[in-house]
C-alpha cells in the first residue's frame, strides 16, 4: 500500500464520518422542531438512545460505498470490503435493536397512562418479553447473516441442509429443559399468570416479581433475597399470586386474651386506630371472637389494606396498639396463668392407707400423734 493510497484511505472515512454526523444532526434539527410543536412527544429522548449506531451504521455503508475510491490493491480492498461489510451488519443489527427496543417503551409508556395497576403490571411484563425475544432474535440473524459472508461457512451451511432436520431433533432432545423454560416464559408473559410487580408466595417464600425472563423468575422477598426460580416452575405448579385481578388484601391479627376482655371497647379502639393511619384503605375491617379456650379467647381484626406491604405494616400496627391500650386500660384482659393452693385434707392419710391394704396397728401411733399435736396447741 503507498502512501497516496493510505491518504485516500483515511480521507474516504473521514468523509464518510463526517457526512454520518452531518445526517445524524439534521435528524437531531428536526426533532427538537417536532418536540417543539407537540410537547407530548418525546423524539430526542428516543433518537439520544440511538444515536450512536445510528452515526455507525450511516458511516459504515458510505464507507462501504466508497471503498472503490481508496484505490487499494485487490486484495487489501477485498479485505476492507469484507471488513466493512462485518459492521455494516452488526451496527445494523444494534441500531435494529435499539429501534424495537423503543418502540416497544414508546407503546407502553402511552398505553398505560389511563389503565389500572394490574393492566400497567401486565403490559410492562409483555414488554419487558418482547423486547428479550426481539433482541434474542436481532442477534441471531445477524450472526447468521455475518457468517454468512465466509465462504467456507457457506459451504458448510449448504452441506449441512440436508441434515437439518436430524440436527434439530437432535437439538431438541439435548436442550429440552432449556426450552421448556423459554416456552414457559413466553406463555407467562402473554397468559398473563404473573407479571412483573406481582406479589407471589412460591415455596413457601413470599416476595414480589422483580424480573421475568425468557428462562427464569426473579423474586425479591421481604429482607432483601432474591429467590432465582425456572419459568417452568410456573407454568407447572401452582402457586399464590395475591395481585391476579386487585393488589387489595384482607390482613389479620390474631389476639389471646382474658375471658374477662371487653370486646366492644376493644372493637371501638380498634375502628378509632385504623381511622388515624394511612396504612387501611378504609375498605372494610372488623373484630371479632373466633375461638375460646378454657383460659383464653381468640380475638381477631381483620383489616384491608391497598397491597401486601400495606397490609404486614398495618398488622404489626393493630397488634402493637391494641396490646399496649389492654395493657394501660383494661390490664385484667391480657392472659393470665391461674394458680391455687393445694390444701391438706384430714385424714387423707388414713384413706391412703385403708386402701393400701395397711395394718390398723399403725393407728395408735396415729393417734398419739394426733393427741400430741392436740396438747401443743
């Protein structure tokens, strides 16, 4: 290569390049027009995340167009050719998949402004699998087309066609677990099962979906864990979700008291309390006596609250409250033990001994005892 040649080289990328940033701030130009017209719309947020393979991609084919011009030797230029042409795809693939991505966000950012919770959890679970699914798919294709430009892939591909079908039975025998996952993932995304933000009880463990894949669930409990589950694991067992249709939930708290409790100043400091927190949505409430035992009642308040949350911190409210009003007010409510005094009764010990089968030579000594205790009082 002379150097004349590396100089129209550097300058067909150049130019290239800049022409690139040229397209890419007259996008930009016209953008900020359009935002200004229509404030709702948000086309430089979205043309920001696309920026960069936008400029690559743009850049790279006039390259690509232009490589005639740098008038290099046939073999450098079949390599720079092949080179460019490597990514030209794959920022063709990038900027393919920033565009899905955001069109997918732009669907479910304006789709859910006028919707429930529950229809929002769900959009944003179908979206959250579209755009894995799209990218999954993006990715694979322009693997394949780039391979694709090797001959001796080729080759190989068109040789290895008429085996595809025993290939894939043999693919689908090993990765059968793997797919049965992705299958899974797939149909709790749009079977609407659970969706992300839902608030689920799976092996006994209760937390909320932060993350649904195309293979697994992530479930973040109340201290912080995070409990990895296969997505077939949902969609063969089952399992509680508590925000299917509603995230309202019915809390309890669960009192042992005093026979002697009484139950209608309880139930009207009760009402009093859930009226001065935020914490109950003012739904429904009430208290009542479930159980009795020979020593204790089983008082219990039922409470709704807006989600699960809400509901364990108004639980641990109502116990704390009630508990400490019995204690100040009515201190004879809480449980206690019952204890008595066990009393010697006379001549049980001549009972005991009757039945015993003793002797009555023993009673003389008895009743010396008997008249000594007699004489010391």
């Amino acid at each position: 290569m002379t150097s004349w040649s590396l100089l129209r080289t550097v300058a067909v990328a150049a130019c290239a390049m800049l022409v690139a940033f040229a397209i890419n701030q007259a996008v930009v130009t016209v953008a900020r027009r359009v935002a200004s017209q229509r404030p709702e719309s948000t086309p430089l947020s979205l043309l920001r995340r696309c920026r960069r393979p936008f400029i690559l991609t743009i850049g790279t084919s006039l390259m690509l167009a232009g490589a005639g011009w740098a008038g290099l030797a046939p073999a450098p230029q079949d390599a720079a050719r092949h080179l460019l042409v490597l990514l030209c795809l794959g920022s063709c693939a990038w900027l393919a998949a920033r565009l899905v991505a955001l069109l997918i966000d732009t669907s479910v950012r304006f789709s859910v402004r006028r919707q429930s919770a529950s229809q929002v959890r769900r959009a944003r679970t179908q979206a959250s699998m579209l755009r894995r699914v799209s990218q999954a798919a993006i990715a694979v294709i322009a693997l394949g087309a780039m391979l694709m430009t090797f001959p001796a892939v080729r080759t190989l591909g068109t040789s290895l066609l008429a085996s595809a079908g025993l290939i894939g039975v043999i693919a689908g025998v090993a990765a059968q677990s793997t797919l049965g996952n992705v299958f899974a993932g797939i149909q709790m995304a749009f079977g609407d099962m659970v969706r992300i933000g839902d608030t689920v009880v799976v092996a006994g463990e209760w937390g909320t979906v932060e993350e649904i894949t195309l293979t697994y669930v992530v479930v973040a409990t109340w201290d912080q864990r995070r409990i990895v589950m296969p997505a077939s694991y949902f969609a063969g067992r089952p399992f509680e979700n508590w925000t299917r249709s509603d995230s309202r939930i019915t809390g309890t708290a669960l009192l042992h008291l005093d026979h002697s409790t009484p139950v209608d100043a309880l139930r009207a400091e009760f009402e009093a309390l859930l009226a001065k927190t935020d914490l109950w949505d003012g739904e429904g409430s009430a208290l009542q006596v479930v159980d009795s035992t020979p020593s204790t009642i089983v008082v219990r308040a039922l409470m709704t609250a807006r989600d699960a949350g809400d509901a364990f911190e108004l639980r641990c409210l109502v116990r704390e409250k009630l508990i400490a009003y019995l204690r100040q007010e009515h201190p004879h409510a809480l449980p206690r033990l019952a204890l008595a005094r066990a009393e010697h009764v006379a001549g049980a010990d001549m009972a005991d001994a009757d039945a015993a089968g003793l002797e009555t030579a023993d009673t003389p000594g008895r009743e010396n005892r008997g008249n000594g205790r007699a004489k010391a009082g």
